[in-house]
C-alpha cells in the first residue's frame, strides 16, 4: 500500500514522514488480500479563501466488514525541530511505532495525557528512546514539559485508508475496496464544526471517487518555529 | 543570612557534581562597554542619577560578567545559581544574582504544576526573556524592570498552576501563580531615595546597591511578603501578565542598624504582542506605594509610584532595532522634609544588538532620561536635568557542559 501520506510533507520535513519497516523486523497482521475491484479515493480539501489546505489528515472508517486487506507493521517519527513538533500532526494506524528524535540543542521532556496513549519520556537529546507503540485509536496530544508553547499531534486509527493533504491540498488513498466509508478530515488547523468536516461514501468496483472539502471558516493560525529562541522566556 | 546566597550555590554545585547522570550546563558572558554620557553622578557613586554610568564614570567599563550554572537533580528538578559581577565600584560588586531550585512534575491532566524555591526575579518582566535576567532588546532595561531588578529578589518560594489549553484544541496556557518570601522589608528604600532609574544593573541577593546604604534585604517583622498574578500565553504570539505584590512589612518597624520597614506594594500589568515573527511590541504597567513610618503618623513617608513603557522591536537576519519610551512619576503625599520628593520624567531609548557570530554580538544603545526631582538640588543640580547615555557593547557568550 503506498503511504501517500509521507509524500505531501517531504519539502517540509524529509525525515518526518511515515515509512514501511524493514521486513525483517515487520511482523505480520492476520490479513487477506483486498478485491480485485479496489478503488483509489482522491481528497481535496480548500480553505474558505479557495487556498488549497495542506497536512490535513484524511481517514476512510468503516467500509463493509469483510476482507481485511493485508497490512504491515509500519513506523513514524515525531520529530522536535527548534522548539516544535514536526510534523505538528502525525496520522498512523494503531499498533504503529512512533519515534521521538529530539534535534535541538536543548533537552526535551515529551508527554502525553490524553486517553489514547499515556506516557512521559524522560528528558533527552537526539534519540534516546525506544519507539512508543499507539495501540488505541483516538487523539494523542504531544506536550514538553520544558517548552509548554510546544503541542504536536497524533492521530491514531484502526483504518489502514488514511492519509495527509500535500501542499496542493490534495491525498489520493490507493486500494480501497468497495463499500460504503465515512471520510473524516481533522487538522488543528480547522475550525469548522465536527459534522461539516465528514462525508459519506460509496466505493464501488472499478470507480475513482472524488471528494472535496470546501471549509466554511477560516483557518486558525499555524505555530511559525523561530530558530535562534532555544533558551528564550525561562523568565 | 548574608552568606545564604553562596553558600546555596555551593550546595548547589556540589549536588551537580555528584550525581554524574545529570546535566550541568554552565553559560558565561563577558560583556565589554564603551560608554559616552553627560549624566548627573549616578545612584552607584552616591548620586541621584537616572542612568547606570555618569560624567565621571564611563570610557571602557565591564558591562558585566556572568556564569549561569543549570543542573538537573532529578528528572523533574532543575536548580539554577547565576553569579554576576559589575565593576562599578559598588559595594557590592560581584555575588551571587539567583539562585533556586525548581520542581515541575510532568502534568497528568490539564493542570501543570510548578515550584521554584530560592532566590529569584519577581515574574512581573516582559523584557527579561533570554538567561541571566537579560534583555534581547536593548542593554538598558526599562524603569519598571530596573525597579523590578534591583529592590525585588524572591527570598522564598513561588507556586505556580498552569492550565494547559493543547489537550482542549487551545494553542495557549493560563496560570495562576503566587509566592511567599521574606526579608523583603527594604524594598521601597532607593525608589524614595533616588526616584526611578533606567539601567542593567540588578542587585545580588541579600545585596546593597549603591553606596553606604543599609542592605536591601532585610528582615525584622514575622509578616511574610506575599504576591498573586495571571500570566496568559497566547498562540505563541501574545503574553500577557498581571501581578500584585504586597512586602506586608510593618511600617512602624525599625531595627539598631537603621533598617525601617518599608510597606511596599503595587500593581503591574503587562502584554507583549509579536503579530509577526520579526516584530515585537511590549507595554507594561506598575502602579504602587511605598510609606516608611508609623500608619496615621503625620511624619510617616508616603511615595506613590508610577511607570509605564512602550517597545517596539523589529528584527533582521542578523540585526535587531528596538526603541522604547518611557513615562514615570512619584508623588509624596505625606512625611516632608523640605520640598516634596516628587519625580516627573519620560525616557527614550533606541538600541541596535547585531549578532556576529553564535558568540560574540555587538550592541549600541542610545537613552536620553529626562526628568525633575526636587532633592537633587541638595546636591548642586538641577532639579530639571537631562541625562544621555550612549553604550556600545561587545558580548561574549560561551557554554561549558563538563557532563
């Protein structure tokens, strides 16, 4: 399955993207393949100026019980890069293996207390840590407890069809098999309503659907990492 | 208590060293000045003057020397000590400026809490963002700062609880934060004596500043000093901060040495806004009071207190421009000695930093105090003068991390 997710970002950060482990070390879910007939669903989503909104994360749920398409443990880094989460929105399938690199100077203290996953790593530089696995799906927020303006998220699914807007606001998800799919889209970006922000779906054999998100509100402001501050407001 | 401070430090410095697995980050700076003014003699040699260095001090001088030591005791206990040193013929001319140990357990929820214990700077600067209790906008701070700096150090313990907005889709946190300390009864004595000041020079902890004066922190009631505030943090662009702090001393207190209790509080109020990367505006606000003297004594010395600034701040590649403007006033309203002490002045000050290298940095300052003030005319000046002062700085920073 092509993780079209990584592909959006990589001008941005070229080494925060999601990427299939190794074989080696992948293990194995219990999985058939999908049918012949599985379509490729394109998702835009455009800002209430027209802009085209990028790392906006996009998830196909439900879908009609059935096959299991084949799956592969993957791994993803949540990198912190002058005093900010990158990327600030990770979208990964549960049981996936975050990694948390630290590459600034200064020491960061990465937590989470949100239902879905719960941990503290204790302070670190580079990447002292083994990846932490998101078993439960649901939304992790990221704090450091050194730096408080930094918030990262990650956005954990049990659905295999997801995916991240590229900069032209655009996320094709290959491989998915007919059904019927609700299609959410979620960044902290967006300040539309939950309801507008969803999308019912027919996938049938041999289509290629389309669906387009027109937002409503504008969108609220995206954090601006400025290097040079490591040490500043201890005060 | 006068040799708390090192003796903290030492404490400090040995818990450091003995726990191997921790950080220890040490972070100096020389910084090196050229000083050009016509000011009256300043606060630091006796006088009554509204800037650091006067007509008979200035030429090359040491802006100021000073190594911060930050050690990690534990995963969520962190202990800073920073140790400063001035050659501007004070008494005190180097010691130890903070020194205190701080507890920030990871939040299980959306509350964050914090305990800083020791001898610290009253939260109340928005300009003091960078290590050390010094400004990247100019070298000069403002007349609320320069108070805030040298007749406030914490001697004590401050809680803060702050409310984390990122769980509830929230890009910013409000906390409440409050402190308790003591040998706080000498706060008010040199904005009575000398009026307001524009400098970069703090006291030390358990220090004197200027000349033959009593000490700053001294202690002779049971009445803790307390203080309450609200910081707000917004998107990362807009900080607000709102503070009453009351010494609670005793008025009516003295002790053999001279020392009298010095009921001080006030209110300040601040905001600083960055609507774009590169730009900063900050405004703050002190309102306040200081009396000395029985309460409902006629001879009691009661000073009304007020300041107030505005800064803005562009930054380039390797450059930063900032101006500021100042306004500050007392007003005697009872306890005459001749004519009322009362102090009416504004500052402007305009301040280039342009950085060389990740080490070394130059600075140019420029100020012009303007201001009136009755008691100097007991001195021979003016009760009108105008103080200028113009600085250029070199700077020297380093890091040293033995561990």
């Amino acid at each position: 399955m092509p993780l079209t997710a990584g592909d959006g970002r990589a001008t941005r950060t070229p080494r925060a993207a999601v990427r299939v482990a190794p074989l080696a070390c992948a293990f194995f879910v219990l999985a058939a393949i999908g049918p012949a007939g599985a379509a490729d669903v394109t998702v835009t989503v455009h800002a209430v100026n027209g802009k085209p909104v990028g790392d906006v994360a996009v998830v196909l749920e439900g879908g009609t019980p059935g096959p299991v398409r084949h799956r592969e443990r993957v791994s993803a880094r949540m990198e912190q890069h002058n005093r900010h989460f990158v990327p600030e929105l990770l979208v990964v399938e549960t049981g996936t293996l975050v990694e948390f690199p630290n590459n600034d100077s200064v020491s960061h203290q990465v937590y989470s207390f949100s239902p879905a996953k719960r941990f503290q790593l204790s302070l670190y530089r580079g990447t002292a840590h083994p990846p932490i696995e998101f078993a439960t799906a649901g939304l992790v927020v990221l704090g450091c407890n050194i730096h408080d303006e930094m918030v990262g998220y990650i956005l954990v699914t049990p659905s295999p069809y997801h995916g991240q807007t590229d900069p032209s606001g655009t996320v094709r998800i290959a491989g998915v098999p007919p059904g019927s799919y609700r299609v959410r889209i979620w960044s902290p970006r967006l300040a539309d309503a939950p309801p507008a922000l969803e999308r019912r779906i027919e996938v049938t054999d041999g289509d290629t659907p389309q669906v387009g998100f027109s937002l409503a509100k504008a969108l609220l402001a995206a954090p601006t990492p400025r290097p040079g501050r490591s040490e500043w407001d201890a005060y | 208590m006068r040799g708390a401070g090192p003796c903290l430090l030492g404490a400090l410095l040995v818990c450091g060293i003995a726990r191997a697995d921790d950080r220890l980050q040490l972070d100096g700076l020389i910084d090196l000045r050229l000083v050009h003014t016509d000011a009256q003699p300043s606060y630091l040699y006796g006088g009554l003057g509204t800037v650091r260095f006067d007509d008979d001090h200035d030429g090359l001088r040491l802006g100021r020397a000073s190594l911060a030591l930050r050690t990690r005791l534990s995963e969520t206990v962190t202990a800073t000590a920073v140790v400063d040193a001035y050659d501007d013929g004070d008494i005190n001319g180097a010691g130890v400026s903070e020194a205190f140990v701080q507890w920030r357990p990871f939040p299980s929820n959306s509350v964050r809490w914090q305990l800083k214990a020791g001898a610290f700077y009253l939260p109340v600067s928005l300009e003091h963002r960078l290590l050390g209790w010094s400004s990247p906008y100019t070298l000069s701070a403002s007349a609320v700062n320069t108070w805030v700096g040298e007749e406030f150090r914490v001697l004590g313990a401050e809680l803060e609880a702050r409310w984390l907005g990122g769980a509830h889709g929230y890009r910013g946190d409000i906390a409440l934060v409050g402190g308790v300390y003591g040998w706080d009864e000498g706060a008010g004595a040199v904005i009575a004596q000398r009026g307001w000041a524009l400098t970069d020079r703090p006291s030390f902890v358990f220090g004197e500043l200027g000349q033959a004066r009593p000490g700053l922190y001294y202690q002779f009631d049971s009445h803790p000093g307390a203080y309450g505030g609200i910081s707000w943090r917004h998107h990362e662009r807009l900080e607000v901060r709102v503070l009453h702090y009351d010494n609670r001393a005793d008025p009516a207190a003295s002790n053999l040495d001279g020392d009298a209790g010095w009921n001080t509080r006030f209110n300040a109020l601040g905001a600083r806004w960055e609507p774009l990367d590169r730009l900063t505006f900050a405004s703050q606000y002190l309102d306040g009071r200081t009396a000395v003297g029985p309460n409902g004594s006629p001879y009691q010395l009661l000073m009304n207190l007020s300041a107030w600034y505005g800064l803005a701040s562009l930054e380039f590649s390797r450059d930063r421009v900032s101006v500021r403007y100042d306004r500050f006033a007392t007003r005697q309203v009872s306890g005459f000695y001749g004519a009322p002490a009362d102090e009416a002045g504004h500052a402007l000050t305009a301040a280039l930093i342009h950085r060389l290298t990740e080490q070394w940095e130059l600075a140019a300052e420029w100020l012009r105090v303007e201001s009136q003030f009755p008691p100097r005319a007991a001195l021979g000046i003016p009760v009108a003068s105008t103080d200028t002062q113009i600085q250029l700085a070199l700077r020297y920073r380093f890091r040293f991390e033995p561990f």
